[in-house]
C-alpha cells in the first residue's frame, strides 16, 4: 500500500515538474508566447488589455500566455476579470513576479498554472478594502478557490486575506501573509526561482518561442495615465484654477479649460473602474451648480455652495473607497497647487497686456486715473459696465469707476445712481 502511494506520489511530481515542458511540446512549431505586463495598479483598462491578449492566444494557438507580474495591486473588479479571463486560456499561464505581487495581484499570479518568482520578490497581503466581514469572506473565497483550481496551499492563500487564519510559520498573528521567495517556493505557492523572465521561459521550455509583448490601446492609456495621483492632482488643479479664474473674467475660457480638464479627470476615472455614474452625476451637478452661481444668479450663495460641495463628494469617489487616503492627499494637494497659481496668475494679470483682455481690470483704459475724491459723483447716474457682486465697474458721466453695492447683486447694464461717496469708494444702488 505505501508503495503504491509512493509511485503516484512521484508521478505526481514528475507531470507537476514537465507540465510546461509537456505544454511547449504539444504547441505547433514555431507558435509565439504571449507576455503580458501587469504593471502598476490594476484596473479595468488592464483588465481589457489582458482580456484581448488572452483572446489573442488563444486564436493564434500560442504557445503560453506569461504574466509579468510587478504590481502593488488595485481594483478587486479588475483583478476578477483578468482572473477570468486567465482561466478561459487554452495554453498554460505562467507567472513570473519580478519584484512584488500583492493584493490584486496576488489573485492574478494564483490564477496562473504555474508561478515563477525572482530572488527577492515577494507575494501575497492582500487586505480587503472595506475591511468587513462581508469583504473579507467573499474575497477569500476568491483565493481559496483559485489556490484549489491550481493544486495550491489553500490554507495559505486565505491567510492573504484573512489575518484572523493562523499560519505561525509564515506570519505572526493578526497579520495579512506575505510570503518571500524562498518561503513561496518551500509553500508550494510557487514553482521555482528564476532570476529573469528569459530564465524563467527557458525553465519551461520556451526560450526559443518567439515573444509577442501584450500593450494597450489610446483609450487604455490615457485612462490609465490619467488615474495615476500625480497626474489626477495635476487635472484637479487645472479643473479648479480654470472654474476661479472664470469667477473673475466671465469670459468662458477659463471656465472651459477648466471644464474639459474635470470631465477628462472624472472620464478616465470611471472607464478605468474606480467609479462609477454616480460620481459623474455629482461632477455634472456640481459643475452646473458652480454655472449658475456664477452666470445666472451670481451673489446668491447656494448653488455655488451645493456644487462646491457636489463637486468635493465626486472627487473622493472617484478614486474609489479603496484609494480614499489616496483621494484626500491628492485632493489637498490639488487645492494648495490651485491657491498658489491662482495668487500667481493675479499678480501676473495686471502686468500682462494680453493677459488684459480676460480680466475685469481691462475694462479701465490708460487714460483712468482715480481721483482721491470721487464727491461729485454723488446722486449721478449710470450704467453697470460689469456685475455688481458687490464690486464691479459702472459708467458714470462717460467715466469708468470702481463702484460698490450696498450689498445686492446688480446685473450687468442694470442703470444706477450713486447712493453715496466714502472717500476713494463709492456707492451705488439701482436707478428706480
């Protein structure tokens, strides 16, 4: 009886072992292998990517289709589809991780046959995001089940998850999993070590396979390019320094840069999946709400302050509640870079002769100069050249003259008369 398990032990190992081999030779001659990066954070323009390049395998017979693995995870929505879709593989799946797999990335590479793992790299800590119990039970059953599919420690894969399972030799208590090289290797999480992906092809009998490196498309790019932080932060500010410098000119192209560069930031970040229609109702509520502050009922208060607020709540979704501290930093940061540049942009607009023509400081010629007393202009009439709100510029007598309101919102080309002068400053109110 030992015996007998001792032959289908090693016969065990010995299909295990040449499984890549066995793949290779069964191929057709000649026929490529697919290699896909999974680099950076996962999300659904990856997920499409994988999608096409699986397909793309599979209709060209390849050889393997090979996960470059080098991610700190991402959208658990995206990870789920390439899992998906590394399943639907005819080939063998190989997953080499260069320097880390966690999270997301985790699941990919224990979605692959067979995972191949550099010195020093490192699998595994995969925490759910929200971290209920709800979150945690569906996702671990994620792993469990992906790590049965593929002949691997089970116990182990949850322990990514769940840092209530108990696996004292890889983990202290309480902790998510993160297992090494050597300790992924000796788990039987991963197959062997390999110190380059050419290595690691050669392992498995493909070094002479001709390789066909997946890549994305525009709208993949600009999607994943237009999520990262830094260049999220940079859209946020341009978005808000376009709509408060179009609070100042009323001149609509500031608002529109401003405009185009929002709906881009909130665009990438729902075809990317880190949101959703609700963040894009909140955006456009915002937006509009932000308009008609500024354009139909300036001075009144509360739409700009509902779409103010509209606008904030947009934001922090669309990173999604798994990148939330992310959400916030770039967030804050986006604000501080906007005050600076709006205190730069004006200072710099009085100085600028172009620069002139967007600015309601145009409206006063070379030839104005301001009179220390403005007295006679008491009880005159005229005609609000801009809004009133409650400062703005009035025609009084064929001269252009700062003015005041006692307060109200007075529409441009409203008629007025000079209520009355407080030295350099002078009142007005509508001519009834």
């Amino acid at each position: 009886m030992s015996t007998r398990r001792l032959r289908v032990w090693i016969a065990s190992a010995c299909i295990a072992g040449g499984f890549g081999g066995l793949a290779a030779a069964a191929s057709p001659p000649g026929a490529p292998v697919v290699v896909i990066p999974i680099h950076g954070t996962v999300d659904l323009g990856m997920a499409h990517m994988v999608e096409r390049s699986v397909a793309l395998a599979n209709d060209e017979h390849a050889a393997a289709v090979v996960l470059d693995v080098n991610s700190l995870g991402g959208l658990v929505q995206a990870a789920l589809q390439i899992k998906d879709a590394l399943f639907s593989a005819r080939e063998p799946v190989i997953a080499y991780v260069s320097h880390r797999a966690f999270s997301s990335a985790a699941l990919i590479s224990l979605s692959s046959n067979r995972i191949l793992m550099a010195p020093g790299a490192s699998i595994g800590s995969a925490e759910p995001h929200p971290d209920t119990r709800e979150t945690v039970s569906a996702l671990r059953a994620e792993f469990e089940s992906t790590a049965q599919r593929n002949h691997r420690n089970v116990k182990l894969a949850a322990a990514m998850v769940d840092r209530s399972v108990d696996v004292p030799e890889y983990k202290p208590s309480g902790t998510f999993l993160t297992l090494n090289t050597q300790d992924a290797v000796q788990s039987h999480i991963a197959d062997a070590v390999a110190p380059s992906l050419d290595a690691a092809l050669a392992a498995q009998g493909l070094a002479n396979a001709p390789q066909q490196t997946a890549g994305y498309t525009w709208a993949e790019l600009i999607a994943r390019f237009a999520t990262d932080p830094v260049v999220s932060g940079l859209l946020l500010s341009l978005g808000m320094l376009g709509l408060l410098i179009e609070m100042q000119t009323m001149h609509g192209i500031a608002g529109a840069v401003g405009i185009g560069s929002l709906a881009l930031f909130f665009g990438a970040h729902v075809y990317a999946g880190f949101s959703n229609g609700l963040v894009i109702v909140l955006a456009v509520v915002g937006i509009l709400g932000i308009l008609w502050e500024l354009h139909v009922v300036p001075g009144h208060g509360l739409p700009g302050i509902v779409g103010a607020v509209c606008l904030l709540f947009a934001v922090l979704f669309a990173f999604g509640l798994q990148f939330f501290v992310v959400a916030v930093e770039t967030l804050a940061t986006a604000i501080v870079l906007t005050a600076i540049a709006f205190s730069l942009v004006v200072r710099a607009v009085p100085q600028n002769a172009w620069a002139q023509r967007l600015a309601l400081s145009a409206v006063q010629g070379p030839d104005y100069v301001t009179s220390a007393d403005f007295s006679g202009l008491r009880g005159r009439a005229g005609t609000a050249v801009s809004y009133l709100r409650p400062a703005g510029i009035a025609e009084i007598d064929g001269r252009r003259v700062d003015v005041l309101t006692q307060g109200e919102f007075i529409p441009q080309g409203t008629p007025i008369r000079v209520a009355r002068v407080e030295g350099a400053r002078v009142f007005v109110e509508v001519d009834r």
